[in-house]
C-alpha cells in the first residue's frame, strides 16, 4: 500500500464511495462532508503544480467536478482546492472539493 491515502483510494486498496473515475481522476465522498453533497476529486500533489505541470489534468478534474454537480446537485456546486497545511490541507495530493446541497455560507 502507498503512503498517499488518495493513492491507495484510486488503487482501490481503501475503500472508499466513489462517484465517478477516468484514467487521470477519480471522485469520491468525503468521509467527513462539511455539505449534503461533498465529493473530492483528485489527483497531483497541489492545484499550482498540477496547473503549471499538467493542464490538461486540471480541465479533466473540472470536467469531473462539473460532472458530479450535475449528477448530485442540479450542476451548481463550490470547488475548493486548500494548497498547504496552514490553508487546511491534510492530505498533499491536489483535491478539489465539490460541495452543495442547500445555500452554502463561508467557514474557514
């Protein structure tokens, strides 16, 4: 098994609710949804390297992210990257968080 816990999703060594997969990105429920609907969709160590890298990665996860939106909350959704601990990001493999399911407001 890997040290990167998305990794180890992706591979399918850790189960997880995966709503959708391409051969770049996969998309699961967060295990601690901070919305109704609250879905990563991953891949990269952090969206500034993944932009700068690999573009075309990125228009894939949007596409994903837009994707899931549309299947789980009429395609209107929040997409929120956390780039380093001190912005809140826990796991160093870029993630976007789709997140709706009623009228959202800002916590930090």
């Amino acid at each position: 098994m890997t040290d990167c816990l998305f990794c180890a999703i992706a591979a399918g060594e850790i189960p997880a609710d995966v709503v959708a997969r391409t051969d770049a990105v996969v998309a699961f429920r967060d295990i601690a949804p901070k919305a109704p609907v609250h879905v990563l969709v991953v891949h990269y160590p952090n969206v500034a390297s993944l932009a700068a890298e690999a573009p075309e990665v990125l228009a894939e996860m949007a596409a994903v992210a837009q994707s899931v939106a549309d299947a789980e909350c009429g395609g209107e959704f929040r997409w929120i990257f956390n780039t380093g601990a001190t912005a809140g990001q826990t796991v160093f493999h870029a993630h976007g968080h789709v997140m709706n399911g009623g009228s959202l407001g800002w916590e930090a």
